[in-house]
C-alpha cells in the first residue's frame, strides 16, 4: 500500500555562516504531488571537505538551488549537496518500481521527493523545474545493484565526486600541454580532489615535477602517498624553485597563499588553477596586502561539469564513460591503501561532528559515510 504522507527530517546551513547548522523536520503529504512523482528514502551519504565546498560556492555556482530548505521563509538556510545512495519507497511513475536503489546527489536528509523524472536504461534524471537549468551530471541518478558491498559504496560515494574533478584536471592538464610548465604545484595536496590528481598525473610520462604543498601536519601521510615529485609545508614555501615556468592547481582556497606565491614567481606563475576551497574560512577583504598581489589575469576557476559537457560531446558519453571509469577502478584500488572510513548513524551523530569540518580539524586519510 503506498504511503500518503512522510516525514522528512534535513540537515540545514546557514547560507551566510556554514558554521550555523540546524535540524529541521516536517510531515509532508504525497497526495499532492503528481503521476510521475517518486519518494527515495536516502540510505548513506559521504560527506567531505568538498561538500563544505559547495557551501562556500553555494550562491556563486548555484549549489544552495538543488535542494530547496523545508521551513525557510527567512531564505537563510541552505541544504549543502552530499553523494550517495538512495532506495525508491513510493513509485507514482510506471518505469520506477519499490526498492531500486540509484547513487547520486541527495540533500544531508533522510527522504528527497522527487516530482518528475526521465528515465532511460539505467539513469534517471530529475526533471524538477527548479533543476533543470543545472548541470546535467548533477541531476543524473544511476541505477545500481540492490546486493549492496559496503566498502566499495562507501569507496564510491566518497571518492566518484573528487575524483571524476582530478580525472578532468588530468585531462585538462594534457590537454593544454601542461601550458609549457617545468613544474606543478598542487595545493591543499592531502585533500582527496589532490590525491586524485597527483595518483592520476603519477601514470602518464612526461609530465612535468609534481610539488605538494600542505600543512606540517599532514607531511608524513602525503609523503606515504609517494605520488608527489616533491613535497613541502606551507612554512617551506621560500623553497619552491621560483626561476621555473609554474602551473598552480589550488584546492585550498587560501588567498594569502596564492597572492604569495604569485609574487615569488612573478612571471614564472605561468597559470593558477582555482578547484576548491578546503582553507575556505580564510577568504580574505579587498584590502589583504597579500591578495593584492595575486596575478588575477592568469587565474581561472576550474568547473568539472564544463570539462564534462566538452568531453561527452568530443568522445560520446560512452568514450567518456569509459574512460572515467578506468581512472576510478585505479584511484580506488590506490585508496584501499590509505583511506580510513568512519561510519557515522543519523543526521543527529552528523550533526556533532559538522564542526570538525568548518574547523578543518578532519584528519586527511578520514572518509566519511553517514547511514540513514
């Protein structure tokens, strides 16, 4: 017998403040939505420095748009996006049956409505009015097996999202000849997205030096990678090479950073690449000295959903498909040698532990999963 109504309970930020969270549930009726609508009920979702990311690019890049608030008349609270798992628990829609399970890009909640939805083979795209000027790579479900291995859902759900960005860096980087560089330096290169990245440029020859740059902290576990050329801390910055041609790929986010870094290379800061923002609490004002002197004309952001939509249409979705799939089997053998996974039960247990997030105290090799 099919539900009439259904509690849904949602982890929220405050748009303004990602270090302002809340709980926030509401009964809502099922009768109300239409033939094609389905129910999901989420059963695990990852949840990593990336996700704080999304927070942070929320109204920039549109992230806060995917998944509108339950009780946000105030329009203050967001829902950051999370990966995961999902099982259909209510089926308006002929080509949806009971209890197919689909991964993708769920809300931090237990249940996610869906109104209308297009289905062919085994993907399922949300076609909610409110989605459908978003990328499309963000709106697609795929259908998997309903005889669940944990280890590798939870190798999946943490790593795909990193790790589909570090295969198009890759790509990117061959592409453009690694822009007649001596040398790369990656930033924030403990964080996943880098890992990737580093692992991925590691197999192909002829790639220029490889320079991770991270906190004292983490040195041990970075060099354990062995995927790095060479690697430093941020308090050994002084010890870059600054007569070599140099691509920057930044995942931190650290302004004061990069505005140093492009002032010691000067016209050797060939092109910086801005991914992400694990350091996003140190957004810096207009009048931070050392932001100033960030080299602007020869900085890009870094969108994977553009690099996607180029390379479906250069090698079909089957090429690209094919050739993301043969990278991650790789990154995900190499992470059974490093990634550590806590599992965490409900939106309460993760509520505690968010902090350690917007703290950045989360140690590099954690991989978190939330069960619901």
């Amino acid at each position: 017998m099919q539900k009439k109504s259904i509690k849904i309970n949602q982890f929220q930020t405050r748009k303004t403040s990602l270090i302002d969270s809340r709980l926030v549930n509401q009964q809502l009726d099922l009768e109300i939505y239409n033939s094609g609508s389905i129910v999901l009920k989420i059963e695990k979702l990852s949840f990593t420095s990336n996700n704080i990311s999304y927070g942070v690019a929320g109204e920039k890049l549109g992230y806060w748009k995917f998944f509108p608030p339950l009780k946000n008349k105030s329009n203050e609270w967001g829902c950051i996006p999370a990966w995961g798992f999902a099982k259909v628990i209510h089926s308006k829609n002929e080509n949806l049956m009971i209890g197919e399970k689909f991964f993708g890009y769920f809300p931090l909640a237990d249940i996610l409505i869906f109104d209308e939805v297009n289905i062919s083979g085994n993907t399922m795209i949300d076609m909610s009015k409110h989605r459908k000027e978003l990328p499309l790579v963000y709106n697609t479900y795929i259908k998997v097996s309903d005889n669940p291995d944990d280890e590798t859902d939870n190798l999946k759900a943490l790593l795909f999202p990193l790790h589909v960005t570090a295969f198009c860096l890759c790509d990117f980087l061959q592409d453009v000849s690694y822009y007649q560089s001596e040398q790369i330096l990656i930033l924030s290169a403990s964080s996943k997205t880098a890992i990737g990245l580093a692992q991925g440029l590691d197999e192909i020859k002829g790639v220029p030096d490889t320079i991770g740059v991270t906190s004292p902290n983490n040195i041990d576990f970075v060099k354990d990678l062995k995927s790095y050329t060479h690697i430093l801390s941020y308090e050994d910055l002084d010890k870059i090479s600054h007569n070599k041609k140099t691509v920057i790929i930044d995942m931190s986010g650290n302004r004061k950073i990069l505005g140093s870094l492009h002032n010691s290379l000067k016209e050797n800061m060939i092109k910086c690449i801005t991914v992400g923002m694990t350091h996003w609490d140190s957004e810096t004002i207009p009048k931070d000295i050392l932001s100033q002197m960030m080299i602007r004309e020869r900085t890009e952001f870094f969108f994977a959903p553009t690099h996607i939509k180029k390379r479906t249409k250069d090698w079909g979705e089957r090429g690209f498909n094919k050739k993301i799939n043969t990278f991650m089997k790789a990154r995900i053998i190499q992470s059974k040698n490093w990634i550590k996974i806590k599992e965490i039960k409900g939106l309460n247990n993760f509520s505690s532990m968010y902090d350690n997030f917007t703290r950045g105290t989360i140690k590099p090799e954690e991989g978190l999963i939330i069960t619901l």
